[in-house]
C-alpha cells in the first residue's frame, strides 16, 4: 500500500504522515502552559482538604462506577461527580462515583463540549436559517426585501 506524502509545516519542515512537527509540539505546550498558569489552584475552585474528605468518603463507600454498575459492569470509580453541576453544593445526594471516562464524557456534555445549542453540528445550518429570507434558503439567492442595494442589484 503507498504512503501518503509528507506535509510541509508552516514552520517549513517536511513533516512525515502522522507525525508532528516539533514547532507545533512546542506551540502547543505553550498554549496549555499559558492556560494553566491562568487558572485557579484547585484549593481556590472548592477542592479542598474538605473535598478530599469528602470525595474519599464517597470512594470509599461506593467503589464502583454508578454508570457502569447500572449495567451489571464494576469498573472501579476513581472521580466524584457533582449531580447538578455545582462544585459547592458537597451534599451526599448530589454525589456519585464515576470513572474516569464517565465522568470525562459528563464533564464534556455539561461544558458544552458536544452541545448543539452552541452555533455547532448538525443544528448550525438551521439556526442560520433566521438571516435568509425564507423563499431563498437553499435557492443560491439571498437577497433581502428590506435591503435596497441588494434589490436594485437584481433589477
């Protein structure tokens, strides 16, 4: 089977299929070390020498996944989530132990990560839809009524 070509990096490197150029390496490491030293110690977002306990309370009393469990599968939990997305609210009810990757894909799905609502994926097109007139959507004609320049143009 033939390989596929090497890229050229903006950097101006020939850069092999798969690989990263080492430009784009330090690049990116600079963007996460930029990231991290604006953000918050973890004592200063609300996990503290309180949530340890806490979170080590609710290990300790339920050790496996909840997701998984629901399934009939143990997959050791190793992450607490806060049912209604608040980081303060430490009740037992609002607890539950997950895995890393549960909690992962939650964290994801709260955040927005995946959202359509957000101007993204399949939903972006019809959101759109609002700046066409409707008798022009999908027709390549977007002129508007309510724009002269635009009209006079056509006549």
């Amino acid at each position: 089977m033939p390989m596929r070509a090497p890229r050229i990096c903006g950097c101006g490197h020939r850069i092999a299929s798969g690989a990263r150029c080492p430009c784009e390496t330090r690049r990116d490491k600079a963007r996460r070390d930029a990231f991290d030293a604006k953000r918050q110690s973890s004592a200063a977002r609300g996990y503290d020498a309180h949530w340890r306990k806490v979170r080590a309370a609710i290990l300790n009393a339920e050790p496996w996944c909840r997701n998984h469990a629901a399934r009939g599968e143990r997959v050791e939990a190793t992450e607490v989530d806060h049912i209604d997305g608040n980081s303060r609210n430490n009740a037992t009810a609002n607890l539950r132990p997950l895995c890393k990757g549960c909690h992962s894909a939650r964290t994801a799905r709260d955040q927005a990560f995946g959202r359509r609502d957000r101007g993204v994926g399949r939903d972006f097109a019809e959101k759109g839809q609002d700046r066409a007139p409707p008798d022009a959507r999908n027709t390549g004609d977007f002129s508007f009524p309510d724009d002269t320049i635009q009209a006079d143009k056509k006549r």
